[in-house]
C-alpha cells in the first residue's frame, strides 16, 4: 500500500512539474536603450544635448526576448475598416490623451460623413489649459494643473469651443519643427503657484496671463476660420462640415474599486476635473464589446499602460509574457491588482484602428503619437503604429472611448 501511495505521488509531482515546466516558454532579457526617434529628433528640434562626461549609469530594462518569436507586426495583415490620418508625433509633450482621441474624431468624421479632415491638437490643448486654470482658481490651488488629461476632455472641450482645421492652428512657433511645452509649462506652474501663495483668486486675471504665456509659445488660436470661401467660428465649423456630436461619444472602464454596471469616476490623476460618466463594466464585458465593436467597423481612443516587460518597442509588439502571468489567470482580480499597486497606470492614450485574428485570438493595431513607435525606419508602413496582444489589452489597458452606437446594448444595462 505504502508502495502504491509512494508511486502516485512520483506521478503527480511528475505531471505537476511537467505542467509548470509548459507554462513559461518567453524568456526575459535585459536591453541596451538605444537612440531612437525622440533623441533624434525631438531633442534635437529643442536643441536640448546631453553631458557627456557624466559618469555612465547602467540603465538596462528588463523585457521580453521576442526575436525568435512569430509576430504580426506588418499593417498589410490587418483589417481596417474605416480611413485614418498617417501617424503624427506629440513631440515632447504629454498630450497623447489629445493626439488619440483627436485621431479617432478624425476617423469617426469620416465614417459618419465620408469626409477627410485633419484636425488642430493643441487647439484643444490649449483651451484645456485654460479649463484648468479655472479649477485651479475656484479649488484654492487644489486642483492638478500639468499637461495630462482624458480622452472625453476632448470632446468636453469641443462642445465649448469648437474645433479647427491644424492648418489654421499648429501650436508650432519660433521654427519648430515638434511640440515642446517644457518651459512653456514651467512658466505657467511657476505662476500659478505665486497665485495660491499670495490667495490672488482673480479668475479673469488668472486666465489672461496663462493665456499670455501660451500665446507667447503656441501663438493665438482663431476665433474664425475659413472653410471655402466662407468665414465661421470654431463652433461652426464642428457643427456644419466635422458634423460631430460631442454627446455621442462614450467611455468605457473596466476596473473593481467601484460598481459594475454604474457611472463611476475614473480615479486617476489626468481626470483632474473629476468626471464621473465612465461606464464601468466586467474585464468580460468590456473585451466583448471591443471586439464587436471592431467587427462592427468602429475604432476606438484607447488608454492603458504601456511600460511593460512585455512591450517591445523593436519589433513594435506588445504581449503579456508567461513570466508575469499566463493568459488563463487574466481575469478581474489581476487587471485590479496591477492597478491597485500602480503597476498598471493610466499613462498613454493611443487610436486603435484595425484588428487581426491569429490563433484563436485578436492582435489590435494601434496608431501611436508617442516616439517609442517611431524608432525603426521612417519610410516603412508601421513607422507609428504598435501591434498589441488581445492579452495586452486585457490585462493592461484601463478604459477606450466609441461611438453610443457600438455599444447600445451594453448601455442599456445601465
């Protein structure tokens, strides 16, 4: 007996190991930073140089080895239903939330019109400066002013006051060739900080001088455009040739601090003004809808986290590795534990616009604004562009702005 017992427990330890050993296949390595496209370009646009006699630091970053991998990682493989502007870069700047969802406008102008626009960014950025310079007055100095924000900031900031063509609004002076709000931010804080130390709370004067500083660095926004051959307003041209409505846009959240099937407020710093419309729903629900919603010719501004082992920025991929968690284990509780330990944080907005089935699962193409898109050759197709994972998405990426209409069955839950 004791025999028999002895011998099922060889097997069992046996198959156990077994399991476990066919569980982890990726393999992590430690990768050299190489120059890429924000040090050749952006940097050098700002005339900004590094000292090269300080001591050399070891800044390797453990990631993902996936040079033997089989990727998609080629645009021709996926389907993308609607039209969308080449990839464009936020320079140094953090207004990914703008250049994403302001992209996905783009696209969606298209789909309900068939017309092709190219809008101004940081025309929404700068009357979102201005929107925080408010809050910052009325909340006594305890509101976050800084260069982050959500995705329904810009549809926020569109229904107040409208949007114009970039050609009409670049945010671009002094020759430059990419944004760059370092000083133009610092000055803006700097002030900001003297108006809470001296309780200057003149709302009016408040905003005229943080526009005085923005129209010194990004000129002044139009009050008027001309759109063949005739004159309108920032509002006018939203309502009579993007033909978008602000109020039809919708996003969805999917995390467990707060209620399922209930308007919540995304709790993270870019939602300084503390927007509670975000429909938060189960890890189930919301890649259900996000594949249908694809399948259904939608894209989407999506938000998540993108500073994982499993990013790779050379082949442009992004995976969950068998060493963090395996695909089976991705469920409610692990998105929430990342998220709750700030592992998982809300620090990049990007436009999904096409999708791929491979293996019994989606591979999403993601057009990017960031730099770390644009390190491998310029003149190539996915020059802009990342190849996430249905894995990555699920397990990394928090909350993504639609159309109402993508997602009528869902809202009707609530």
């Amino acid at each position: 007996m004791k025999k028999e017992l002895l011998f099922t427990g060889l097997i069992f330890l046996y198959l156990s190991m077994g399991q476990a050993g066919a569980q982890c296949k990726d393999k992590a390595v430690f990768v050299e930073p190489k120059p890429g496209f924000y040090q050749n370009s952006i940097l050098r646009d700002a005339r900004e140089v590094r000292d090269q006699e300080k001591a050399p630091v070891d800044d390797r970053y453990l990631a993902v080895d996936l040079t033997a991998s089989s990727l998609p990682n080629k645009i021709d493989l996926y389907k993308t239903n609607q039209w969308h502007n080449p990839p464009v870069s936020q320079g140094n700047t953090s207004t990914c939330w703008c250049f994403s969802t302001t992209s996905f406008l783009e696209t969606e102008a298209y789909r309900i019109n068939k017309i092709q626009v190219k809008l101004s960014e940081m025309y929404t950025v700068y009357w979102e400066f201005v929107e925080k310079a408010k809050r910052f007055v009325k909340e006594r100095g305890n509101s976050l002013f800084d260069e982050g924000s959500e995705a329904n900031a810009v549809t926020r900031i569109w229904s107040t006051y409208g949007i114009v063509p970039e050609s009409d609004y670049t945010g671009l002076t002094h020759g430059r060739k990419f944004h760059n709000h370092e000083a133009m931010l610092d000055e803006m804080k700097n002030y900001l900080q003297s108006v809470k130390s001296t309780a200057s709370w003149d709302e009016e004067s408040v905003v005229a001088t943080i526009r005085a500083i923005m129209d010194h660095y990004m000129g002044v926004p139009p009050a008027e455009v001309v759109v063949n051959g005739k004159r309108m307003t920032p509002q006018q041209y939203l309502k009579d040739v993007v033909k978008i409505n602000p109020d039809d846009y919708v996003d969805i959240l999917s995390y467990l601090q707060r209620p399922f099937f209930r308007h919540v407020e995304y709790q993270v710093p870019d939602n300084w003004w503390h927007d509670t419309s975000y429909y938060n729903v189960p890890l189930a629900d919301f890649m259900k809808v996000l594949k249908n919603a694809v399948r259904l010719g939608y894209t989407v501004s999506i938000g998540g986290d993108v500073s994982e082992p499993g990013f790779d920025r050379n082949t442009q991929c992004a995976i969950v590795p068998d060493f963090d968690i395996p695909s089976a284990y991705i469920n409610d509780d692990a998105r929430e534990f990342r998220f709750n330990n700030q592992t998982t944080s809300d620090d990049h907005g990007m436009h999904l616009v096409g999708f791929l089935e491979k293996d019994g699962k989606d591979w999403y193409l993601i057009k990017d604004s960031g730099s770390g898109s644009r390190n491998n050759n310029p003149k190539a197709k996915e020059f802009g562009y990342y190849f996430f994972s249905e894995d990555y998405i699920k397990l990394k990426m928090m909350d993504f702005m639609v159309h109402k209409d993508a997602v009528k069955e869902l809202l009707q839950k609530f």
